[in-house]
C-alpha cells in the first residue's frame, strides 16, 4: 500500500473514532428491574422507561442521526 493511501486511512479512523467517543451507549443510561430510562433523551408516550431492546433501537437510531 502506498504511504499516501495508508495516511489516508489513518486519518479516516481518527475521524471515526472520534465520532464513536461522543455515541450514547446503553450503558450510560440509568437502568432499574430491567428497564432503560431514555426520558432525558427522548419522549415515548409519557413514559421514560422501555425495555432493553427498545432502548437499544432508540440510541442506534439517535447515533446514526447524529453523526449524519
């Protein structure tokens, strides 16, 4: 691989990584009898807390808006 192509990839997986750092995980979230509080971040039906599978799909959803 040239040198110029091998500079360009490092510089694109800085940039990812960089975007990755600033992605919610489901982890960060508070978390209680297997519920998933998102009220801070999004409004579903009044009720901020969902389950695991739900919060999942709600934060891939948000990351990939937000790196948009």
């Amino acid at each position: 691989m040239l040198t110029k192509q091998m500079r360009e990839l490092e510089r694109q997986a800085q940039v990812v990584n960089q975007n990755t750092e600033h992605m919610i995980k489901l982890s960060d979230l508070m978390c209680y009898d297997d519920l998933y509080y998102i009220g801070d971040i999004i409004d579903v039906d009044g009720n901020g807390w969902v389950d695991e599978k739900m919060a999942q799909q709600i934060l891939d959803q948000l990351n990939i808006d937000w790196m948009s």
